[in-house]
C-alpha cells in the first residue's frame, strides 16, 4: 500500500474539482475521462498513448472523500482535509505498480493548482 499526501495551495472546492469534472482531470490525470460520481458507478480513464482503465467508484464524499477500484487490480482513495496552506490531499494507493505514475501524476496536479492560484 502506497500513501502520499500533498498540501495544494487551493480551497477543497477546487480541488475536488479537479479530481471529479472530466475536464479537469484532462489537465493533469488523463486525455479522456469518463466517471459517473456515485457508488457503483463506472470510470474510464484514457491516455494519448492508448492506455485505458477502467474503474468502479466505490465511496464518494462530496469535497471530502473518493475512492474506486481499478478493474485490472487495486484501489484508490482520495481525500481532503482543510490546511493552512491550503487543502491537503490524501492518496492511498493498493496497487504498487501504478505507484510512480501517480507520483507524477501528482507532480502535475500540483502545477496546474499553482497555476490556477
């Protein structure tokens, strides 16, 4: 299990923003997002290389919480908490091999908050 917490200079508004609207995870997750926001609901995640996830949501907590489950193995939770600095995010990762394109997934997240900021 992989855990990594970022503090992004931005209301969790914003940030659950990013993680949830298709269009803004175009900006730093991936090309083409597909994700319907409630337990049991479906995710697909495209890349311009042609790689293609697929996901099932399994918590949603508006500005609070996300998690799902990756068809081909392993979970994902997403959450937010109030900072000083900001919000900070919360990722904890089961599947050890998507580990480092997260790290630099999160990379650009973190730019892109900066430059909405």
């Amino acid at each position: 299990m992989i855990r990594r917490e970022i503090v992004l200079p931005a209301p969790r508004e914003d940030v659950w923003e990013a993680l949830t609207e298709p269009e803004r995870l175009a900006d730093w997750f991936a090309n083409d997002v597909d994700l319907d926001l409630w337990p049991g609901g479906d995710a697909s995640f495209r890349w311009s290389n042609g790689e293609e996830r697929h996901a099932t949501v399994t918590e949603v907590e508006p500005e609070r919480r996300l998690a799902f489950e990756w068809d081909d193995e392993g979970e994902v939770e997403f959450t937010l908490d109030d900072d000083a600095d900001g919000t900070r995010l919360t990722v904890v990762e089961s599947s050890p091999q998507w580990s480092t394109a997260l790290d630099l997934q999160a990379s650009a997240f973190q730019a892109r908050a900066l430059s909405c900021v």
